[in-house]
C-alpha cells in the first residue's frame, strides 16, 4: 500500500511516500480503507521526537491519528462494524508506529465510531482528536455548563473551535482568544472573541469583570499563567499544553479514545450542533506540505490528507 513514513526524527523532510506493507488484522481490529486523515500538532511533536519520552517509537513510522474511511474487513472479534460501515476514529495505541497516512490501517474497535451522516470524509477526519480533546476536558475535567463563563485559548484552532461549540452547546457564555482576522468566525462558532497578547487580562476583565468560572488552556506558558489571574473564586483549569497546570492546582489533560464519547460527537455533528472547518486539504503524497503549515501555527480549523481512490 503507499503510506508516509519516517525512520528517523526530525523536520518534515524526514517524511517519505511509498510502498509499506498493508497491516496485518488483529482480532479486535477491522481493516480501514482510509479516505482521510487529519493533521494535529502532536504529529509533528512525535515526528521530531518531542514524545520519544513518552511513546516507544518502532521506525520506520507512519504518522497519523485520525482518520476516516470505509471498513473492508472485520477482525475475528469485531463484531461492532460490518463491510462497507463509514467509520472514523482516533487511532491510536500506545506506540508510534502503525498510523493513518496511508491507504489503509487497522483499527483497533475501541478507537471507533461511525462517520456522522451529513460529514463529508474530509470533515469527518478532523472531528476525532480535537472533538475529544474538547469534549473530555469540557465534560470530565472542567465541568462546563450552564451559567459558567469558559476562557477558551486558540479559540479558531482544531480544539479551540471544537471547545467554543461545544460549550456554548452546553448552556455555557464563551470567551475565545483569537487573532483580529478570526474574531469572526470565533462569533461564528458561539463565542465572544478577543486578542491575543499584551492587556489580555484587562480585555478579559472587560468582558467579565468577576472573571472566569473555567479556562481551557491550548497554549501554556505565559498564557497559562495569566490565565491563573482571571478565574473567580472556585474556578478550574485544565491545560492540554502545559503539564505546569497542576502546580496551579488545576488539571493537566491528554486525550484518550473512547468510544461513547466519540459516538456522542457524531451525533452532535448530525443534530448539526458541531461543524467541522477544513482549512485545507492535501493529497495523501504532499503530507510533509501539510506538516509545515500545522506547524507554523494559526491555522483556523483542520488541516486534512486525503488518499485518492480514483486513479
């Protein structure tokens, strides 16, 4: 089958298109005939071996979490899903190796859930990790609901915009931060936008003078730390960027597959509460190209490879 890998760390030139043996069907697992994959920014954090701490790596690697696609085989035990089911999911184990930039993969059935309806593949490709990421944080870790105001950092990225609709779903007043030029779309998705940078708490403060009932950290750091400053009393934080959360007395969250909540996402996106924004897509051969623009920051939205099935 053709796939991207890597045998090594290191930039996006590390990235390689061609042959790579179809993966074998475990018994749990169905095979997917993927139609796109999403990029994330810890794509390119395990590309350049930021996770190698974390993860064992197995070289040479196929990158990729998300994906979307058709199964074409059941495992053994698998009984969840038939040939032919549009699926999508968070495929991810716990070592980097066996990724969703490629024609196929095999997917474990706990990482799955069926692709919502009126999602097209591309769409659908980015919901998984920033839908879950969103969600578990909102839901499991914050807490956020009805007559909370929720801080949401990067409010136009992939999980900021998830964590704006979703709150706002949720019954909760959302404010985002965002760069001048997607202070539109942030109102657009449920929120009240501001800038980033210098006089973010008093832009904050302006908007919620008793400050915040919850933060959702994206960013870490200097951003975290004035984040600190702006919840009211008996506020939480989580961060999904900055393991220093804790020393704030907040929660530091990684996402993890999970199946009732990724089949709750799709049937948001159906009753149309959750939309997913392309912000471009590139075939499944330039994904080093689609790397280099997650990593150069403020992408509004999801960046998608696709395979062609055409040709």
């Amino acid at each position: 089958m053709k796939a991207i890998s890597y045998s090594r760390y290191g930039g996006p030139e590390v990235l390689e298109y061609g042959e790579r043996p179809e993966p074998k069907l475990g018994p749990d697992s169905v095979l997917v005939k993927v139609r796109a994959a999403a990029v994330n920014p810890v794509d390119w954090k395990c590309r350049e071996g930021y996770l190698d701490g974390l993860i064992d790596t197995v070289f040479p690697v196929i990158p990729g979490w998300d994906v979307s696609g058709v199964v074409v085989e059941p495992g053994a035990s698998a009984p969840e899903f038939a040939v032919g089911d549009e699926v999508m999911g968070y495929v991810r184990e716990d070592f980097l190796s066996r990724g969703t930039f490629a024609e196929y993969v095999a997917a474990p059935v706990r990482t799955l859930a069926r692709k919502p309806r009126n999602l097209s593949f591309e769409e659908a490709a980015g919901l998984p990790l920033a839908g879950l990421t969103a969600y578990q944080v909102l839901t499991h870790d914050l807490g956020v609901g009805t007559g909370d105001t929720l801080l949401v950092h990067a409010a136009a990225g992939g999980v900021g915009s998830m964590a704006v609709q979703l709150a706002h779903h949720f019954g909760a007043r959302v404010i985002g931060t965002a760069s001048e030029s997607s202070h539109a779309f942030v109102r657009e998705l449920g929120g009240e936008p501001v800038t980033y940078g210098e006089g973010l708490v008093d832009r904050v403060r302006a908007l919620a003078p008793d400050g915040v009932q919850a933060v959702f950290d994206t960013i870490g750091g200097e951003v975290l730390t004035a984040s600190a400053e702006l919840l009211a009393q008996g506020g939480r934080i989580a961060s999904i960027a900055d393991p220093a959360v804790t020393t704030l007395g907040g929660r530091y969250a990684f996402v993890r597959p999970n199946t009732a909540d990724l089949y709750r996402l799709s049937e948001l996106a159906e009753e149309e509460v959750l939309s997913v924004h392309v912000a471009r897509s590139f075939p499944l051969e330039e994904t080093a190209e689609a790397h280099r623009l997650s990593q150069g920051g403020h992408t509004r939205g999801k960046i998608v490879v696709t395979v062609d099935w055409e040709s």
